[in-house]
C-alpha cells in the first residue's frame, strides 16, 4: 500500500491545523501510524489521496447508512442546491422532516434543529434546566455527548482514546453540577438522586452506548431508569446520535420499549451533513424559545442542503423497514464470523453486537460498563487495526468505538472482511 500522498499531506496540515486534524480520533494516535487522507467514497469503499481503496466500517462514525455517496441522497443534495445554500429563514421542508421525525421517534412530540450532536445535547440540557429549575444532571462513565463542557467529564470516544477523558479548560463551577454514574448499575443512580434530592434536572445518556466501544443494557435497566426518573421529577434523555434511526426506525427507545422524556439525534439526520436535533415532550419543548424562556438559536440551523439530505435519507428509512432486516443480516453475519474465526484460531476475545452496531474488545471478560471496556489490550488493538488496513478493512482508529455497518455490504465483501479478520489475527498471535 502506497502512502506518499497522505503521508506529505499529513506533514503538510501540521503547520496549520492543530495535531494536522479537524476532530482528534482521525489523528491515529492510538493505534500508530498516521491517518489517511480521503478522497472520495462510493458505495462500501473508501478511496485514499493515493488512490488505496478500504471496506469501510465507520461509515462517517455512523450516518452512512445506505453506504457511502447513495445516488438517492446525491440527487436531493443537488437539487436543493439549486434553489440556494443558505435563507436564514424558514422553509417547508424544516416542516415536513419535523413532522417526520415525530411519527418516527416514540418521545418526539416536538423538535428543534441544529447543526451537529454536540448542539443537540448542549441545548437539551439547558432546556431539561429551565423546564426543572434544578441545576445538577447525572451522566455515565464513559459516555460521550459531545464536547459541551459539562459532558467533558469521564467522557468516552476520542476523549479517552486521547487520555483526557476530563479535560483542561472545564471549570470546577461547571464540572460540579455534572454527576457520574456507572451504566447499567440502578443502584448507583439511587444513591446519587437520594444524595441531590430535589437538585437534578436530567439523566442523559445513550441507551446503547457506542462510545466506549459497544456495550448492551441489561435487562431491565432502562425501564429502571424511566421509573426512577419518572418518581423523582427528572427528565430522561435519550442520546441517541449514534442509535437513532440505526437500531431501529424509532431508535433504542423504539426497540427497548423505553419512552424517555427528551432525545437527542444528529448523524443520520443529515444524511452526511452536519446536522443535529432535539426534541421531546411538547410541555417541555415549550420552554425553547421562541415558544419560552430557554434561549437556543442557529444561522444555519434547518440548512436546506442539509434537510434536503435528511428528508431523503429518513423517507427511504420510513417506507422501507426491510433496510433494518438487512442491517441486521449484515450485522450477523460478521459478529458470528468473527467470533467463528476466533474460536478456531483459540483467540479469546469479546464481541458486541446490536443490530449494525458492533465492537471487539480485547479482553476475554465481558464487557458491559466503563471498567470493563478499559480491561481491553489497547496495544493489542492498535496492532488489530493495522493488519486489518494493510488488508483493506477499514476500522475506527480506537478501541473505544463502535463500528457502523452499512446496507452496502455485500456478501462477497462480507467474506473479505473475515478473510482479513482471519489473517489479521493470525498475524497479531505471532
Ligand atoms: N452524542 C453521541 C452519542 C455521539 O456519539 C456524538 C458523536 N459521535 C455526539 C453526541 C456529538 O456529535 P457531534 O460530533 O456531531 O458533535
């Protein structure tokens, strides 16, 4: 594999960009090496600046659902842009893909666009404080929401990839009011609400959490948290930016049958562009201004290029439910693979796995919290990650991710993923 030009352009964005990256986790530290330089996608593939093809199983961190470059999403782009890139002002279809996402997502009643996950989780929390009156929020270990201030606390994904899971610059005056808990562990949310009674507005976090690597709820747990939430006046918060409209038409919430008060979505909203969403409970969406008090604004928010990639990619979701039945095929087919290939190989490791949503830790313990996902080999990993890029198969560059399948693998791309798994492991036990 020739890397001269990614590699030049690698050197070359140092000078000008901090770590020669716009978002951490491309930079490759954690798994050695230096990132590659994309130039375009089509279909299940990747393509460098050297001309390189990968299988890809990031998918953009996951709004690629239908793979990459999907003529129907093209098409709508293309169109919109015709009409102009940017109004300020209102447009029908900020309407129509509203009212979409209300008949698709349980807990939405209202809605309220944004411009990236981050936003959405930022503004839900502001609201969940106005709508209480109460300051505190409880958050999880190891998951990640963002990089609002109050959320960059224990935070998973590139925060604990790059060793700074609470970071510089987070006031103590802000950090004070976020509380930690483990996930799926009731009890320690007991202990927190009867220690803050009366002083939290918000739970948040994502039900099926992706970002420290993909771990499952127990049963029970989120109905848990409903009914503890419900009894103490706290708003549960569904981030389901990595989820939504991925595990199921109407998210986690959809498929644990677990209604949250507010829901965060981003990601496969925006089609590939940068779009981000909140919504909820009318009675608590009310407080957003203009409607209430709670201030919360965007230029670009409800972006026509961006609604237009929506409204193509959530309609095809909506009318088409058969693409859930062949997520999870593909799913299937490579969690059973690999874990196949393991036993064989007498390679002992961990495999998550939730629709088109999976993770290999290693580490042979189970994995269904923060501490367990940090048992994991990350040297180990980091060589995992390599040997499958030598052999085509594109990863997240850290052990703390989930991998997001798309409805463009075939079954005979399926098969060179674990032709690849199968060598790569091979040549990682020696
Ligand atoms: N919430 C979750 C669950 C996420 O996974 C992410 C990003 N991966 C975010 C929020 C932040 O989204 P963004 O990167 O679009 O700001």
């Amino acid at each position: 594999m020739q890397i001269s030009e990614s590699k030049r352009l690698f050197a070359h964005a140092q000078n000008f960009i901090p770590g020669g990256v716009n978002s951490p986790v491309r930079a490759f530290r954690a798994v050695g090496g230096e990132p590659l330089f994309i130039k375009k996608a089509e279909g299940p593939y990747l393509i460098d600046e050297d001309g390189n093809q990968f299988i890809e199983l990031i998918n953009s961190w996951g709004p690629m659902i239908l793979g990459h470059n999907h003529p129907m999403i093209k098409d709508a782009v293309v169109k919109a842009m015709e009409e102009g890139t940017s109004f300020g002002a209102p447009t029908a279809k900020e309407v129509e893909i509203a009212e979409l996402i209300v008949s698709m997502v349980p807990s939405v009643e209202k809605v309220r666009m944004v411009n990236s996950g981050t936003e959405a989780t930022m503004s839900a929390i502001r609201v969940a404080r106005g709508y209480t009156g109460r300051d505190k929020f409880i958050k999880m270990e190891g998951h990640y929401h963002g990089h609002g201030d109050s959320f960059l606390i224990s935070a998973g994904s590139g925060a604990i990839t790059m060793g700074n899971p609470d970071s510089p610059g987070v006031t103590q005056g802000t950090a004070k009011d976020t509380l930690l808990a483990p996930y799926n562990d009731l009890d320690a949310i007991e202990i927190l609400v009867s220690a803050n009674k009366g002083e939290i507005a918000a739970l948040i976090l994502e039900p099926v959490p992706g970002n420290m690597g993909l771990c499952l709820p127990k049963p029970g747990y989120l109905q848990g948290l409903r009914d503890i939430c419900t009894r103490e006046g706290i708003v549960l918060i569904f981030d389901e930016v990595m989820t939504g409209f991925r595990l199921a038409k109407g998210g986690a919430q959809e498929l644990f049958g677990v209604t949250p008060d507010m829901t965060t979505l981003g990601k496969i909203i925006g089609g590939g562009m940068p779009v981000g969403a909140y919504g909820g409970k009318k009675e608590i969406m009310e407080f957003v201004s203009p409607a209430g008090p709670v201030y919360q604004a965007g230029t670009l928010s409800g972006n026509p290029i961006a609604m237009a990639a929506g409204l193509a990619m959530l309609k095809h979701l909506n009318e088409h439910p058969e693409e859930y039945a062949r997520l999870n095929h593909i799913g299937e087919l490579i969690s059973d693979g690999i874990i196949a290939i393991n036993k064989e190989l007498g390679f002992d490791f961990t495999v998550n796995r939730l629709g088109s949503m999976y993770s290999l830790f290693f580490t042979s313990q189970e994995v269904n919290d923060f501490a367990s996902a940090k048992l994991s080999d990350t040297a180990l990993f980091g060589k995992y990650f390599q040997a499958m890029l030598k052999r085509g198969v594109y990863l997240a560059p850290s052990q703390f991710e989930s991998l997001f399948l798309s409805t463009a693998l075939s079954d005979e791309i399926i098969q060179k993923i674990l032709d690849a798994h199968r060598e790569s492991i091979k040549e990682i036990m020696n």
